[in-house]
C-alpha cells in the first residue's frame, strides 16, 4: 500500500507550527517567513518560483528538500494551509497561495467543514474540498493517487489529528532556532509518539536540525 508522508514541515523550538495571527498578508501569522528559511534557500523551494534567482543552497537542507515531491500521487492539507479565511466560503474566487499554476501537480483534498466544487489549475493541479476525518480524506486521496504516496502538507493541526490516528509512515520535521511563544502546536497529546518511529537527527549548517520519523516494524 502507498506511504503516508510529511515532507518539510519546519518547527520552532517551543514546537510551534505556524504564528498566531495567520492572515492574507502574513501565512504564517507572527512567525513570519522565519520558520521557512532554510527552505526558501534551496534550490527546491527556487525551483518553486518561492525564493529569489540567486543559486540558493546544495548541501544538507537541499537534500531533505528535495525528498518533497517525488513518488507522490496526492497531498491532503488542512482549510488554514489554503488560504486565510474561516467559516463559510465568503469568496470563492480565492484560489489559494499559489497563483494560477500551484507547485503540486497533482490533486489536493482540502479539509473543510463548507462544500465548495472541485477547483481545476493549471498545471495538473485541482483541489477537492471535503468534509472527512483523517482516514475518509485518506481513502480519498488514496483514490485519486493512482497508487503513488500521499502527502499531509499542513498544518500542524492537520498533521496531528493523523498522528492521532496512527496514519503517518514518514514523518520530517524541520526543528528551526526560534522561539515564537504562541500559534498552532505541533505535538500537543501526542506523548509516546517516539515509540512508533526510528528517529534520526541530521544537524545542517543553516542551524536547523531535520527530524525524520520512520514508522517503526518491529512494533
């Protein structure tokens, strides 16, 4: 069966997600792009169209970047990752952070509590919302995979209510030298989560340390 995995998804030290305060003009609300650095300096996130033109970073954060998009047929992110607005769909015409031609290239599921029609972008990318728990969005996203992995984009809230639901194979975690003192947690209620995963800790230069999380066999 296809994997579950987490790619790039960067952490303060006090194990926050994204800030407090998330809006159209600020993703990732009081954070800033501070948790995001490290990527925006890689040629994977250049490559994007996220970062400037300069040639960007090749070594350690490289590697872990670059890990994001092969062998996956599908990605599920949470309403907050898709854009700032809450509760009903006030505007639909908002069509994500994006632009016309989003980065993933393949079908989104989107969790929403409001119905809204499935979105077509170029690119190959098209965006279904839905309203499921972690194992009916899985199933399906894993419908529309066409038997390649699946993605958990973000956010953090979405990344733990499938922890919860043990649904994770491959966990990266980017652990960022910042501390942000409030905004979205990661690991809240997820005590015990180590004892599912190897762990293995790669130091970069760039000051961050990436977490990878293997779903353990033995276990």
């Amino acid at each position: 069966m296809s994997l579950v995995r987490v790619h790039n998804f960067s952490i303060s030290l006090d194990g926050f997600g994204t800030g407090e305060g998330q809006q159209l003009d600020a993703p990732f609300g009081h954070a800033g792009m501070r948790l995001m650095e490290w990527a925006i300096e890689t040629r994977t996130f250049r490559g994007m169209g996220l970062g400037d033109d300069s040639p960007g970073s090749f070594g350690v954060d490289e590697a872990f970047a670059s890990a994001w998009g092969p062998g996956i047929g599908a990605e599920i992110m949470g309403r907050n990752k898709f854009g700032p607005q809450r509760g009903p769909w006030e505007d639909e015409e908002w069509e994500g952070w994006w632009g016309d031609n989003p980065v993933f290239h393949s079908p989104v599921v989107v969790l929403t509590h409001h119905a809204r029609p499935v979105l077509e972008m170029d690119g190959g990318t098209t965006f279904h919302f839905v309203d499921a728990d972690p194992a009916s969005a899985l199933e399906q996203a894993r419908a529309l995979a066409g038997g390649l992995d699946i993605r958990i984009g973000g956010g953090a809230q979405t990344i733990r209510e499938f922890l919860e639901a043990d649904l994770i194979d491959h966990l990266h975690i980017v652990l960022v030298p910042i501390l942000l003192g409030r905004g979205e947690r990661l690991w809240d209620g997820l005590e015990g989560l180590e004892q599912r995963f190897a762990i293995e800790a790669t130091p970069s230069p760039s000051g961050v340390v990436h977490l990878v999380f293997t779903r353990r066999t033995d276990s």
